[in-house]
C-alpha cells in the first residue's frame, strides 16, 4: 500500500498500524520453492471462513491462510496461527477481464479460536451504501510504492470513501465502476497497491462497530497512487445474500462469542414498526466493537 512518507526528506519511511490493530486482517500466502510467500490479504468473517478476491484464487496454487499476524518477516509471530485451505468458493460470475464479482469465500480446514490477535470482522447490512467522503481504512501486507517491495510489517492507510456519481466520471474510472463496487482514496498520494488485493476496506460505524465494507479489486495501472484513480473494492454489502447462500454464515458471524440467552433472542423475532426484525438484523445489533485505533 502507497502512503505518503513521514517527512519530505525519508521517501521510503512510511507509518506502520498499531500491532493487532486489525485482528481480522489475514495473509494468504502461497508455496514457492518449499516456502510459503504472501500473495493476498483477506478477511476473517467466521471461525472457519475468509473472504478475499476472486482473482487472487487459483486452482494451479498451494494455499495456506496465516492469521494473527502483525510482521511477515517474522516467522514464528506470537499470537500468530498458519491455517490450511479446506475449500476455495469463486463467484460463480466473476469476469477476470471486466474486473466484476470480484469475490471468493475460503473454508479453512479447521475452526480458530478468537484470541487477543484474531476475531472476526463484521458484515454491513445488505444494500449498504457509504456516503461520499466516509473515512475507512484500507489494510494490508502491499507494495509501499509503485513497483516497490512488500511490507513487512501491516499497513494502514485512511482512505476517503468516493461515492459511485463521482468514481463513475470519464476523468475518474468512468464505465469499469459498476454500482456493486466501492471506490476510496484518488487524491494521488495515498492508495492501496499490489499485495493488498483482497484485503478490507474497514469502515466504523457510528456506534462504534468497525465492518468491512470492500475487498480490494484494482487500481491504475499506471501506478498505485494516481490522481481520480482511487483503488476500486468489491462493495461487500452487493454480496451478502451470495455470502450467505454459498455456505459462509450470515452477516453477524460471532455467534459463537454470544451468550446461549444473546443467541436465543437474537434467533426470536421482533415486531417494530409492524415489520418483523430478521435473525440476522438481530445477531448485527450484538456484534461486538473492535479495538482498531486509526492513528498510528
């Protein structure tokens, strides 16, 4: 991820996120040579399933997912699990050329138990829409320049939500933005880059509940800072029926962090306003706050 340096004389010093900041971010990373090397972020959404890009999937790799991470050079992390790859779910309807339904569920081989270091993320409601300029975040293990090296340690970078009237313009992304995306960034200096892909777009709601509302898609290629090309997320809430019927669960994931009496009303109905409340519109409204703090 492109940030912009600490003080104009440094160019390569760029401002790390507070260590378990985003304990939902995860590295997918790959087998090359008998080594394991990062090739995407993700999400953690459940004890046993993580959303990330579709077009960071593919059947020719060996995958592993590593959670609880803060510093990829550090191999033996604590508070930091290697977790193999039961099953990965692309879009049935992702288009590598149009860059659409650019998302993919993966089932773990095995439950994770929440620590200090890993928790699940929440999902926004169906239909979500973020206003023009909402700050999120945008998180990962990617390029800190252009055609520059990974980072070792996680990136955080505050990302401006752009809404859909503006991303869609002739001199932003114009027609290549659909309505099932999100834009953010675009003022040239502060952006997402290559090894972010499939990260989240983490975004605070207004009582306190962090989500992640997009899965990083693409960017320009004529760098990863460019001005009017803000990086382009796959709008998570466009998904969440898709989510759902695929076999991941439903948009509160931390059921298993509830109390039986939480679940229990959570499960039963209410009537408000004559419209009856969905379980999953109940299980939202317990999903716990993050501890994320923005400034590092």
């Amino acid at each position: 991820m492109h940030k912009p340096p600490k003080e104009k004389v440094d160019q390569d010093h760029f401002l790390n996120s507070r260590p378990f900041n985003w304990p939902w971010q995860i590295s997918l990373q790959y087998r090359r040579s008998g080594s394991w090397s990062h090739y995407c972020g993700g999400t953690l959404i459940a004890p046993q399933w993580v959303l990330t890009a579709a077009h960071c999937i593919s059947s020719y790799m060996t995958y592993r997912v590593v959670l609880g991470k803060q510093d990829l050079s550090e191999d033996d992390e604590p508070g930091s699990v290697a977790v193999g790859v039961e099953k990965m779910i692309v879009h049935e309807d992702w288009d590598s050329y149009l860059i659409i339904n650019d998302i993919a569920l993966i089932k773990l081989a095995e439950e994770v138990q929440e620590t200090d270091t890993i928790r699940t993320s929440c999902l926004p409601a169906a239909g979500n829409i973020l206003p023009n300029d909402y700050p999120c975040y945008v998180t990962g293990w990617g390029r800190i320049r252009t055609n520059g090296p990974l980072a070792d340690a996680l990136q955080q970078a505050l990302l401006p939500v752009v809404d859909y009237e503006t991303c869609s313009k002739r001199d932003w992304w114009g027609s290549l933005v659909l309505e099932t995306m999100v834009c953010a960034g675009g003022d040239g200096v502060v952006s997402g880059c290559n090894g972010d892909s499939g990260g989240p777009l983490n975004c605070q709601r207004d009582d306190g509940i962090w989500e992640v509302e997009g899965i990083v898609s693409f960017g320009s290629g004529l760098g990863c800072n460019v001005a009017k090309k803000p990086t382009v997320f796959t709008r998570v809430s466009a998904y969440i029926d898709w989510i759902n019927e695929v076999g991941a669960p439903s948009s509160l994931p931390l059921r298993k962090t509830l109390s039986r009496a939480q679940v229990t009303a959570a499960r039963s109905t209410e009537a408000e306003g004559g419209r009856a409340r969905t379980t999953t519109e109940a299980l939202r409204r317990q999903c716990p706050r993050a501890s994320a703090e923005k400034d590092p």
